[in-house]
C-alpha cells in the first residue's frame, strides 16, 4: 500500500527557535515522507535562499540533535497518497517562500506565488489531493498547526518507518523516547 507520513521537526537553530517562539509551538518545520522513502520540503537556505527539494533522509541538513515527531494520516486512500506525493513533487525546484514567511510576522494577507515554506507545501499536497488537514488556506497554517490536524496521529512505533531510512536515526529516536518514559514514570 502507497503510505505518506508528515515529519514535523523541533529544530534547534536559531531561525527554528523563533519560529517555535512566535508560534507558541513545538515544532519548527514539517515535511513529507514518501513512499520511496525521501523527504520532501521547503527548505530556507542562507540568506532569502532555498527551495523544495527531495532529499534522502529525515534529518538531511538539520542541526544534529534535532527531535521528528512522524504522523500518519488517518483514513486516507491510497490514490490520495498519490496524489500528495505527486503534487509535493511536482513542486521540487520551486522557490523556498520566504515572503509567506514574513506575512505571519507582518499578519498580512497571503499569496498563492509559486514559492512553498515548509507547512505551506505540506498542506497544499493533502488539499490538493482532496485531504485537507485544517480548515484553513495552506499559506495560513505554520508547523505548529499540521500535528494539530484531526485527520493525523502520531507515529508511536518508528520501527514501521524503518523500511523508508536505514533505520539508524528512527532506531535512535525511539531509544530516546524510551529513556525519557523510563526517566518520567
């Protein structure tokens, strides 16, 4: 069965930090993870640099250190996973949207221009495929907002994302989690 899962990330740069800060959020980037295994994002680059692009890993880029929750959706059909894939891919290359960035600082109306930020493309793959995740426009909804969605849960078991990475990283996630529920009784 064709799955897609979301990647929702707590960043530890800080460009991360201050988007969790303004956003009153645990998470500062989300991203998809395909059927094929890679990850596709916006991702901000430099300065007012960036773009979507398909990358191999969860954490490609990403300080070290840096904490993935994984959702999966909730009564999807496969053609709709598909279809959010198709889209999301079909947008690799285009701009990184840093406008739409800035527009949540400034609150000002968005705009549909052809450049993605990283919750922005998330949210306009499921739409397009007829799953909305929020009953909002794409360019409204900040990374905080995706696990928000009712149409997700959380992945508690990493060890079935194994066959999409080679494991290691999902490996150490889960010891983690585990420390952290034996620490926290």
């Amino acid at each position: 069965m064709t799955m897609i899962y979301v990647a929702c990330y707590k960043g530890k740069s800080l460009m991360s930090r201050a988007i969790m800060w303004l956003n009153w959020s645990d998470y500062s980037h989300a991203a998809l993870i395909t059927s094929r295994g890679t990850v596709i994002e916006a991702w901000g680059e430099g300065f007012f640099q960036g773009s979507v692009r398909e990358v191999p890993f969860l954490w490609s880029q990403h300080k070290p250190g840096t904490d993935v929750d994984v959702f999966e959706p909730i009564d999807i059909e496969p053609w709709q996973c598909a279809m959010v894939e198709a889209m999301a891919r079909s947008q690799v290359g285009k701009p990184y949207d840093w406008r739409g960035v800035f527009r949540f600082l400034s609150r000002s109306t968005p705009s549909v221009d052809g450049a993605w930020f990283c919750s922005e493309l998330v949210a306009a793959a499921f739409a397009a495929a007829k799953f909305p995740l929020l009953n909002r426009v794409p360019q409204k909804i900040f990374p905080g907002l995706i696990p928000a969605s009712p149409r997700l849960r959380k992945v508690t078991d990493l060890g079935k994302l194994n066959q999409y990475t080679d494991g290691s990283y999902l490996r150490s996630l889960e010891a983690k989690r585990k420390k952290r529920n034996s620490d926290n009784p």
